[in-house]
C-alpha cells in the first residue's frame, strides 16, 4: 500500500518538475529589433516595432523562377499604432500578429525630437518596470518622426539586422561623431545630481545637401561641422547618427554637432580616435590631416571657495599621427614637429572651449563636472543642498590641452619635390 501511494505522488508531481507548463517555443515569439515612441493623433502615444518577416534574407526564388537579393524591407516589417501607453499597445499589436511580441532583445529605443522636448521623465519611469526591458539597449533620439527613422534601418553591408545595429553605435570608436549612451545609464542620469543626460541624435538624410550640379567652392567645412541629416552625401543608408541630444531634467534642452560631441567625449575621457582637418601653418590655404586620439583620462580641478560660483579646470591629454600632409615641409623632424603640434593644441582646444561655453548657457553639466564636486562633501544632504545642476552655469572654466605626434604614417621625412614649379 505505501509503495502505491508513493508512486501516486511522485506521478503527481512530475508536471511541477518539468516547469514547462507554460513554456512558448522559439518560433512563438516575434523578436522586436528596435522600439520606437512618438506623439499620437487618435491617442496618447504613437509606437512603433520593427520585426523580422522569419522569411529567408539570404535571397530566394520568385514565382517568376528568378533569384531575390533578401532586400532588408522583405525581411523586416514595421508596425505602427497610437494607443494610451507602451506596453497597451504592445498588445494591441498583439491582436494582428500570430506570434507573441518579445522585446527583451531590442537593440535600438527611438524616441522622436517632440517627445523629447516635451520630456521623458515619466515615459521612462513607466517603460523600464517589464522585466523585458533591458537597460543596454541604446538610446536615440531622432529628428522628424521615429515610425520613419525605424521604416529606413535597413542593411545596406550584409543582410544581419542586428549586427547592422550594433557596428552602427560602435561607429563612436571610429569618429567620435556621436556619444552612444544605454537606456539605463540615461535613465540614471535624469535622476542623477552630478550631471545631466545625453543621447544619440539621429536623423534621416534624404541627399538633398549633395549638390550634382553648380560652381565648385573653396570653402572648407570641418568634417563634424554637421548635425544628423545634413551630411552632404549620396546613396547608402538613410539613416544618419551624428552629434548629441543634451537634456536637463528630462527635457531636450539643445544639441550638440559632431565637432562638439568629440570634444564632450575628450572631456568625458570616453573619445578613441577620429580625423581631424587644420589648416597648415605656414600656409593657411593647405590642409593637414590628424589622427587625433586620447592619451588617458583628463585632469579635472574643481575648487568650491567662491560661494554660488565654481572654479573648474580641465587638462585634456590628446596624442596623434600624421595622416596627410599637404605641404612640403618635413613637420616629421624634431625642430618643426612642435610647430604643428602648437597649431593642432590651440585649434582643438579652440572646440572645447566653444563646446563648453555651449553647456553653460543651457545650465547643463553633460560632462559630469559634477562627480568630481561632489567629493568636496561630507554627507550627501550637504552635496545635494549644494544644487550643483543649479550652479553649474555660474562655473568659471579653464581648459588646457596637451597634445604630441608619436607617429608620422609610413613616412619619417618629407622630402619637397625637386625642380619645375611648385
């Protein structure tokens, strides 16, 4: 009799065992690659899903027997709906679709330039409960409308959507045009009293600033002198991420360019590397081309003595290679290299200044001045009482920079050349 009534019971609890009464297979989700949230006309919110059709992107055959180049908008669909909140209309979507929507691998938050403005305080405080959520997504705030930033992601190298989204941010490594933030350290920053939020500006260029036609110019713009959609570039992806969205308290306060995005991440200590343009300086009208990198983390003094009135100083470390030089003369030896590196040191120190002098007439301290200030206190009461974020357009800034060449490209001497005309 025992022996029966053990074996009822460990049959009865078999099903707990297993703990797959309410699993869903893989191919019952529908995998959300990126998220995106605009003002709605018929209600709140206007959301916005891209996913992928689960149809072959490797190319296929058509009914006519030819072969298809897998394009990105046969493999990924893009859903828009207006509805009260995020997660409402993620199940309205829900009711059209024959899989269930899984957002806990986007890769992209798109948020539109009018929601930003308006702040984004309580969106997120509402978005980031789901346990789906995750924090390293990364934040984009986009000029125009994010259902058509999401409609032009497409693969324009490969057909992988999500190694498309990752490459895309790791561009930051490359040219320092933007300054890629998760949703979770922006999400800490809007609540944060050191400093304030920064997010990816994105934007769609529709090749209207590529001129086929008209009278040649001399003028010379620098490269990052541009804001997302204004490249004046051709063909290729639509999708553009160049500068930074600067927030204060939630709200979209300004922007930055890319010029000025490089030299927040040289303050920041986060910049890698990019390309800069001088004009050379024995002849204003050649160019000379930088690679400038950071060397290590910047030296940063703050001094609260003067009362309501901080006294900041920052030493940014910056070393470079030549990469191209336009004029004759051997900069490579050791009596003229420190002439190009004085020219390089006062020009980009020229775009930390500015690039400061931006933050404090928007009271915004997107550099985190703040985390350095707030090891002047004792107690946290004392450091919050203090309202740096308050205070910060009140600071008194000095900025050196200290740059050296420690490579010279493949050459070690540059020789003018010999006889006709130069």
């Amino acid at each position: 009799m025992r022996r029966i009534l053990a074996l009822i019971l460990v049959l009865s609890g078999l099903p707990v065992l297993t703990a797959c009464y309410d699993a869903l297979e893989v191919d019952d989700w529908a995998y959300v690659y990126t998220m995106g949230v605009d003002k709605g006309i018929s209600n709140k919110l206007r959301i916005t899903v891209q996913l992928p059709t689960m149809k072959s992107s490797g190319g296929g055959v058509n009914e006519g027997g030819e072969k298809t180049a897998g394009l990105g908008n046969k493999d990924f669909v893009v859903i828009s709906l207006d509805c009260p909140t995020f997660y409402t209309g993620v199940n309205m979507i829900n009711s059209s679709l024959s899989r269930k929507i899984n957002y806990s691998h986007s890769k992209y938050f798109v948020v539109s330039e009018d929601i930003a403005k308006e702040g984004m305080g309580n969106l997120m405080s509402a978005f980031v409960r789901d346990r789906q959520i995750r924090r390293t997504m990364h934040m984009i705030v986009v000029k125009g409308k994010a259902n058509d930033f999401i409609k032009e992601i497409n693969p324009v190298l490969g057909t992988a959507l999500s190694k498309t989204q990752e490459g895309m941010m790791n561009m930051e490594k490359v040219n320092g045009f933007f300054d890629d933030n998760d949703l979770g350290s922006f999400i800490d920053d809007i609540k944060s009293h050191k400093i304030q939020p920064v997010s990816v500006l994105a934007a769609i260029n529709d090749f209207s600033n590529y001129k086929k036609e008209g009278q040649p110019t001399d003028e010379i713009k620098s490269a990052g002198d541009y804001y997302a959609g204004e490249l004046p570039r051709s063909d290729g992806n639509k999708t553009e991420y160049l500068g930074t969205a600067i927030f204060n308290a939630g709200k979209m306060v300004g922007e930055f360019n890319g010029d000025e995005t490089r030299a927040l991440l040289m303050i920041k200590g986060e910049y890698e590397t990019g390309s800069y343009v001088i004009h050379d300086p024995s002849n204003s009208k050649l160019l000379d081309t930088i690679i400038v990198s950071q060397q290590k983390k910047p030296n940063i003094k703050i001094d609260l003595k003067k009362e309501g009135k901080p006294d900041i100083e920052v030493k940014v470390f910056l070393e470079g290679e030549i990469q191209a030089l336009q004029s004759a003369i051997n900069y490579e030896s050791v009596e003229l290299k420190p002439i190009l590196e004085n020219k390089v040191e006062s020009f980009l120190k020229e775009q930390i200044d500015k690039t400061i002098s931006k933050a404090l007439g928007l009271n915004c301290d997107v550099f985190g001045f703040g985390e350095k200030a707030s090891m002047k206190f004792l107690t946290i009461q004392d450091w919050e009482k203090f309202k740096w974020l308050d205070r910060f357009k009140d600071s008194s800034v000095k900025t050196e920079v200290q740059f050296v060449i420690r490579r010279t490209g493949i050459f070690t001497k540059t020789n003018p050349p010999k006889g006709g005309k130069q």
